[in-house]
C-alpha cells in the first residue's frame, strides 16, 4: 500500500504531490510542514488526484518486481521531478529512468548497520567460528591457534558512507586500514596504488557502488595478487566480483570470503558458491536491522525538504 501526500509551499499556491509507499511514510512525510497523506495502493494505477505527483518514494527495489512496479507508476506521472529510493543503489535504474528526473537514495541509512555486519563476519572467519560451531554439535572440545584483526593489513574498497563507517569499526581493533578509491586524497589512495598493496594485504572489502567502472573489480588478475589466506568481503553489489573466478580460488582452498551480496540475488539454489569451502554467504542483510525504515525514511524526509526548497540536485 502507498500514500500520496500534498504540501503547500509556504504561502505559494503551488501544490507539490508526493508519493510514498507505506503508512511509516505517511508519519514520516508529517514532519514536513504542510503535509497531508492519502491512502494509494503500490504498483496499482495512480489515482487521479496524484498524476500531478512531482516526487514518488519508492522501497530499495533491490528486487527486479519492485524495480517494474516503480517503472509503471513512473509512466503515469507527467510532472515527476524526484524519484527518492529507501535504499542505497541506483545501479539497477540505469537506462530506464527519463534523462531528466532526478534520483536520491537514502545513503546513510545503512552504512553503519553494513559495517556491523562486514565486522561480525569478518570475525568470524578469522576467529574460526563456522569451525566451532560444527564442533559444538559434535560436542568436540579441540582448539585452534586463530588470527587476529591486531596489526592486520585491511584495504577498503570505496571511501563513501559505508567504507568510512568499515574503517571507524576496524581501527579499535587494532587493524591498519588503508581506503581506496577512484583518486588519490586525503587519507585515500587510488585504485593503482592499492594494486601494489595487494600482496602485502590480510583483508579485502569491497564498498563500492556499481558501475561501468567498478564491475569485476575483483577478477582473476586481482585475486591472483593475493598471498594465501587473505580474506575477500563483498558488502557492495554482486557484480564487484568475478564470482567464477572467486570460486576457483575457494575450491583451491587458496582464499576465504565472505558475501553478503551476490550475482544474482536470491542466488541460485544450485550455485556453487553454497559449498564453496572457506565462504560465508549471508542472504544481503548488512541493512536489514531494526531501527532501518526509520533511518531509511529520515533520509528521505531530509531529501524531500531539500527537493522543496529548490537546492537537492542529486544523491
């Protein structure tokens, strides 16, 4: 179900739509004065009073229904100017979109729920934790000598939101983090110079959005840089990664990884990468915590009064 909310622009008679799909949208559109929401079904056809619409709130459509249920509201609405995402990607709108609307994420709503999960799993696999589990059902009491984040080499692809929110989660740890991104700055090296780090790194997340440019970051060339046991963790997109090429190297028992995002999603019942030795796959949950639509639809609301005031361009 959806809403359609209407504000009144200061004293002006200009009447600007919105629509949202949920009643924690219609609460959360409350906090922007003016504001008064009515009740529209998702993916259904627009009703009349909302086809002057210029800003339409949709879910992460991370899912290619979500993503199609969006397009057929999209196409109804003349007057659209916004299309405002709860979610953090856009990779999945390219070419679909009119070249003249603009698009806004909620970025910053999950990076730090991300790197929680980026942490847990990373602590995991170094601490030897799917090993004692299984132990644990076998009631097998048999220590191992485990790494350790201490003085671990980690570079992080992707220097925005989340891969800062990574880095201040790994430097109490006691890891050395260095941030890769597309240019050379401040506290960020680029992509060239993490490749001569590559030999020397324990840690590999990738944080990154994706485009033309990021897909494969990790591919063949990039995992053969690795020295045995470093640990590869996708928190991005699926298609940062050269899954087959990842798996090669699992299957060799040269590398261990850690996916909460893959190619495609839900991965496939009979892939390969379910038994890959030395992987953990969790099913894209790094923002899926509580408190995420709230954090999601503030966001939102910040997007939506900066749309309002005339100074939001894109996000």
């Amino acid at each position: 179900m959806g809403f359609v909310a209407y504000a009144w622009i200061m004293n002006d008679t200009k009447l600007i739509t919105v629509i949202v799909p949920d009643k924690k949208g219609k609460d959360a559109m409350e906090k922007i004065q003016g504001i008064n929401a009515i009740l529209v079904e998702s993916g259904k056809p627009v009703v009349s009073d909302a086809l002057n619409a210029e800003v339409l709130v949709v879910g992460p459509a991370e899912q290619q229904s979500e993503v199609e249920d969006a397009l057929r509201q999209i196409k109804q609405l003349p007057h659209l100017k916004l299309l405002q995402t709860l979610g953090q990607g856009i990779e999945q709108w390219d070419g679909l979109l009119p070249n003249d609307l603009i698009i806004s994420t909620a970025r910053g709503a999950h990076g730090g729920s991300t790197a929680e999960l980026v942490l847990a799993s990373l602590l995991a696999i170094m601490r030897e934790l799917p090993h004692y589990i299984k132990n644990q059902q076998s009631r097998i009491w048999e220590g191992r000598r485990a790494r350790t984040l201490q003085n671990a080499n980690v570079l992080v692809y992707g220097s925005g939101d989340l891969g800062l929110n990574i880095k201040s989660r790994m430097l109490p740890f006691g890891a050395k983090v260095t941030m890769v991104g597309a240019h050379n700055h401040e506290d960020v090296i680029d992509t060239a110079k993490a490749r001569t780090l590559l030999p020397t790194t324990d840690v590999v997340i990738l944080a990154l959005p994706l485009t033309r440019d990021t897909r494969h970051t990790v591919d063949t060339d990039f995992l053969a840089l690795l020295r045995d046991g470093t640990i590869v963790i996708n928190a991005g997109r699926g298609g940062l990664v050269d899954q087959a090429a990842l798996l090669k190297e699992l299957q060799d028992g040269r590398l261990q990884a850690a996916l909460d995002v893959t190619t495609p999603e839900p991965l496939e019942f009979d892939s390969p990468l379910w038994d890959a030795p030395g992987l953990l796959i969790t099913p894209h949950v790094g923002g899926n915590t509580v408190g995420a639509d709230d954090r999601a639809w503030e966001m939102a609301v910040s997007q939506i009064q900066a749309y309002v005031r005339g100074d939001l361009s894109y996000s």
